[in-house]
C-alpha cells in the first residue's frame, strides 16, 4: 500500500501490469484482493487511488469496479510531450460491498 491512515481508517494503493500481462484480467483481480483485505480483514473504511487521464483502461476498471471518480488534478504529469491530468476515485466500505459482497 502506498498510504494507509489508521485513525482515519482510508488507504490508498497503486498497481502496474507489465504490457505482456495486459488484458488478463490480473489488475482487477488484485485490485478486489486488495481491497476484500483491507475493507472486511483490516477494517478500513475508505480507499482512495489515483490514474492519470491518458490511462482510459485503468479508468473504465475502476468505475467499472465501483470507485467514484473524486476530482482532478490538471496537469500534473508530463509525458511524451503532453501534459496529463491525475484523477482521483475513491470508493467506501459499504459501496465495496454493494459490488462485492463481503466474505466474512
């Protein structure tokens, strides 16, 4: 986890998957490990991630997953040339469970 706040009970994570592993499903997959984890084992109540606005697979991922997008930081990373947004989701214990019905 890149950020966890215990009094606050919200954490936020990243993930990257190689060109090679694309598509498969991997991303999703961990990304609802990550969160079963921490939402039903650990107790947090909130997650907050971020993806940059040329990255239109991981954002249709987590809207698909249930995160909701939060707000938009314009501008922040340069690459190739261009100047990109950062958005941030963010998704609660209870719209987790909504999706993903909790296992314990």
């Amino acid at each position: 986890m890149s950020r966890c706040d215990r009094h606050a009970r919200t954490f936020s994570y990243g993930i990257a998957v190689s060109g090679d592993h694309r598509r498969l499903g991997l991303a999703k997959e961990a990304i609802i490990l990550v969160l079963r984890f921490y939402f039903e084992e650990r107790g947090y109540q909130k997650v907050n991630t971020s993806v940059w606005s040329f990255n239109e697979p991981s954002q249709k991922l987590h809207e698909q997953l249930g995160f909701v997008l939060e707000g938009r930081l314009r501008r922040t990373h340069f690459r190739a040339g261009h100047f990109y947004d950062e958005l941030l989701y963010g998704m609660t214990a209870e719209e987790f469970a909504e999706g993903h019905p909790l296992t314990g």
